[in-house]
C-alpha cells in the first residue's frame, strides 16, 4: 500500500485518479478549495480526507504528492514540498505510468471525450473487469483490471504523456485557444499523440482534421459515410434512445441501441463498437451493455420541473451546443427549446463569437448569463453583450433575474456551460 496526497483533489480527472487509487488498496488525501463541487461526493463516500489548502499535512517520507494541472508551481502548497525535499508529480505524468499495467483505452477528440468514455467504461465493466477515469470525476479502480479506459485531455499537449495502447479520436476541432494558435496546432498536436498509440487507432472518419493523421498503427474509420470500414446507416430515434445498423467492411453486424439521443450519441458507440471488435469481444454483450449505458454527469442530465423538461450539459463549445441542440430535438421533436447559455472564458467566446451565435440560433430562445472566467484569464476583449448583440431572440439573465423563466411551460429548459451554470438552474428549481 503507497499514501498519496492530491494538490486539488476536487478537480474533475483529480477526483477520478484519487478514487482509483483509494480503490486499488492506497492510501489516499488531498487538499482544495472550501467550495463544494459536485466530484467531491465520490470522495466522501469513500471517506477519502479533504482539507484546505494550507491545513494538510504532508509527510516527507513515503507519501507520493500530485499536483493538478489547474495550479501552477507558485502555489503554496507546491512550494511547501519542494521546500520539504518532497517530489511532486503532475498528474498526467503519473497517470502516464500508472496506465502501463494494463491495455489502455485512451479516449481522446475536441468533442464527446467524458460521454464516450463512460460508454466504453460501462461496456467494457460489465464483460471484462475494467478500471476507468472519467471527465465527470467518476473513478473506478477493479482488481486485477485487464483494460484501463480513460479520458485523455489534449489542452496543453497534456495527452502527449500516455503511450495508450488503443487510442479513440472522436474528432479535431480547434478549441482552447489560449493555448492553441490554430486548427493546423491543434491538427498537428493530435498527430502527436497518435504517434504515440502502440496497437491501433479508432477514429471518426468524417473528420477531414482527422483524416490528414498519418498514425505509425492501423487505423479503424467509423462515421456515417461509405469511405469508413465501421459505419452505421438507417439511424432513428426511439424511445429507448437511437438505434441503427452496423457494418463492419462488406458485413452487417447487426443493429444496435444506445440509450442516448442524437447522431452524435451513435458515433460514441460506434466508436466503443470499434475497440470491442478488435479486442474481440462478444457483439451480442457489447449490444446489450450499450442499451443500458445511463449516461455520465452533466451530459444530458434531465428532469421535470415546474411543468418543463430541464436539461443540464456541459456543453461549451459552438460544435458542442449544436450537438447538444440536435440530441434534445431528436428526443423532443416539438417542442420549444429555451436554452440557458453561461460562457466559459473570454479567449473562447472572443475567437467563436460568431459560431456560437450561429449554433445557439439553433434555439427557438436564448438567456445568457455573464461569462464564466478562469483562473488564468479574468477579462478579455469581449462581454456578454457583444454575443447577445450576435442573437435575436437572446436576453441577458442573471441569478436575480431567474424567475423570468417561470413564464415557460412544457418547454425544455436547456442549461449548458462549463463554468457554474449550475447554480442558475438552482436558483430555477427555486422559483
């Protein structure tokens, strides 16, 4: 047994990684903020101690301390253990290692990283015994795990630090770009990891960004389009969620359910079809375990309330919301959609401004509330107002002015963002 300690344990693949290890027979604790996230739950049920920043202790001898990507190595507590002699380890870099005991599935795209993750992980979990970290602070760590599925960031060339075995990419777009200086960065970041996948790629063949890769590994294509060996024709929507046919080359594997909406839900399966046929594993589980995935955190997580359907989604991104606008229309066709819009960075909003305008169009009414900063960027070159400027059916929302939204009925109610959209729809339930 090893002791670990986290420097922000309550960040999303944070919680995760701590719950795996704690899983997996170690000692785990971490320190963060005082403000409750929801990726610290987990971490009480196991009863993983949480302290403040400042109010651990860290034991110099045995205890292994990593550190979140979200601080930099001016924070206190990092500079306490380099004063202490205690090495810190960053967290991909750990997660880099820790993955080697297994056959690794990396999951990885600008888009549907967390959902399909959780697809594959739920899949995967209920044929083989799996471990898996997820984007939405969900972790698992199995004994005697033979697969490891787990989300792979490329903001920061950050996935430049696993050699996974598989590697799913969902897609290439350019985001983050505080980081990235264009979609050919973004484009070439991603040829980079590939590089770096052992066995075999599993990508979305529509992708024209993806396309351009020249991996060293096979690559399986799967899309909608007949240039891809995996594809999936025929695609509805039920009400058990999407369903449709598979081929595989010039044979039908047959037809299969995923308990989610829209098109982009049928590519995530695809994709977990993909790595299940060549790790050989049996179809007819795979289509079972497929029609029982419930989804992850804050992907399409829907309730009634007040007489409307209210839908929460993570969704920050123009490719994103449209994804997300196409998944709730697929499954209410008919009614209006009302969508609850927080942005997430002044650097994103500024360079897709446009974009965003064009997919929240997609809305029959739009409420934007203020933008969302980071700890990196508290300002920018842009406001909120020059997005509702970009929108004609947009007003601007705060929490004060929340129950404007009590004038809807048997509408759905869309709240999407990245930052804290969260506490708006609290404040909704409330009315």
């Amino acid at each position: 047994m090893e002791k670990y300690h986290f420097i922000g344990i309550k960040g999303a693949g944070m919680s995760a990684l701590a719950q795996i290890l704690h899983d997996s027979g170690h000692l785990v604790q971490g320190s963060d903020m005082d403000t409750e996230f929801f990726t610290q739950k987990p971490l009480e049920k196991r009863g993983i101690r949480m302290f403040p920043f400042g109010e651990s202790e860290i034991e110099k001898s045995g205890m292994r301390v990593i550190a979140s990507n979200a601080f930099m190595n001016d924070h206190p507590e990092i500079v306490q253990c380099e004063r202490q002699g205690v090495p810190v380890e960053r967290y991909h870099h750990f997660l880099g290692e820790w993955i080697n005991r297994f056959t690794s599935i990396a999951v990885t795209g600008a888009h549907g990283k967390t959902s399909t993750t959780g697809m594959i992980a739920h899949t995967f979990s209920g044929l083989q015994p799996t471990s898996y970290l997820i984007g939405d602070g969900t972790g698992s760590g199995v004994l005697d795990s033979k697969y490891f599925v787990f989300e792979s960031c490329e903001y920061r060339r950050h996935f430049l630090a696993y050699a996974p075995d598989y590697a799913i990419i969902t897609n290439i777009d350019f985001d983050h770009p505080d980081y990235f200086s264009g979609i050919d960065d973004v484009t070439l970041a991603f040829q980079q990891m590939a590089d770096r996948v052992k066995k075999h790629l599993i990508a979305y063949g529509d992708d024209p960004q993806v396309r351009q890769l020249k991996p060293r590994v096979p690559v399986l294509h799967y899309g909608f389009g007949e240039h891809n060996e995996l594809r999936a024709d025929n695609v509805r929507a039920s009400l058990e969620g999407m369903t449709f046919d598979v081929h595989l080359h010039q044979s039908r594997l047959g037809t299969f359910t995923v308990s989610a909406y829209g098109r982009h839900s049928v590519l995530n399966a695809l994709s977990v079809i993909g790595v299940a046929v060549l790790e050989d594993l049996n179809l007819d589980q795979v289509k079972n375990r497929l029609a029982t995935f419930e989804g992850v955190k804050r992907r399409f997580s829907e309730k009634q309330l007040h007489g409307n359907i209210v839908i929460d989604d993570y969704a920050h991104h123009p490719t994103e919301i449209s994804a997300m606008l196409d998944a709730v229309r697929s499954k209410y066709p008919g009614k209006k959609v009302v969508s609850v819009f927080q942005p997430h960075t002044y650097s994103r909003l500024e360079a897709f401004i446009d974009d965003f305008a064009t997919s929240l169009s997609g809305s029959d009414e739009v409420f934007l509330t203020n933008i969302f900063g980071s700890a990196r960027e508290q300002n920018g070159g842009v406001s909120i107002q020059s997005l509702i400027d970009k929108i004609p059916s947009s007003r601007h929302i705060t929490e004060e002015s929340i129950d404007q939204l009590s004038a809807y009925s048997d509408c759905v109610l869309l709240f999407m963002g990245a930052g804290d959209i969260q506490k708006y729809q609290a404040r909704y339930e409330q009315v």
